[in-house]
C-alpha cells in the first residue's frame, strides 16, 4: 500500500494482520530536479533498521525508488495502533518526516 501524503494530516493505512508482512509507503510530490537522497524509518518515534522490533512490531526492509519509499513490516498487536514513519532527504529539503497510522487485526 503507497499513500500519497498531503505533509499534514496522518493518514491511516489498511489494517495490517499480525500474521503477515506487509509493505507500506509513501509517494511524494517533487519538484523538478529533486531526488530523495536518503530514507530512513522510525516504529513509534524509534528509529530502526531491518530486524529491528519495537513494540511487537518488526521492520523488515525498505526500498526507495525515484519518489516512492517503501517499508516492509511484520509482526504486531492486535488492537493496537502503531504510528509508521519515513523521514527523508532530498537535494532540496534537509529533512521531512510523514507518517500514516497502522492497526493491527486478524483479517
């Protein structure tokens, strides 16, 4: 699942299985020129790296293409809302983190 995000509300994605693995993503708006210079994901304001749980939810991987990032994760709680975010870097903007909101449910 890609959200296109509006930089201020926090979307919420399509609830998640605790059973599966999922990818979940952003696409964002760039202006001419600008490139995404790098990626990196935090689960709940913690930044991880692959492997890495937290909160009973675990980040298994990621992958950025031309304006798209993605993350892949498994795991979690049923009934409980995990708050997914990638910050980023382009050529142009220092820093910009978005977020969506994930609940876990069997499905």
């Amino acid at each position: 699942m890609t959200i296109t995000h509006d930089g201020k509300n926090i979307p919420t994605a399509d609830p998640k299985d605790p059973d599966s693995d999922v990818w979940y993503g952003f696409t964002y708006s760039l202006e001419d020129l600008e490139t995404i210079s790098s990626s990196v994901w935090l689960i709940n304001g913690t930044l991880v790296s692959n492997g890495q749980t937290v909160d009973d939810l675990t980040f298994e991987a990621s992958d950025l293409s031309g304006a798209v990032t993605k993350a892949n994760v498994s795991g979690g709680t049923v009934g409980v809302r995990y708050t997914l975010t990638n910050r980023m870097e382009t050529n142009v903007t220092p820093s910009d983190d978005r977020s969506m909101y994930i609940t876990i449910k069997h499905l």
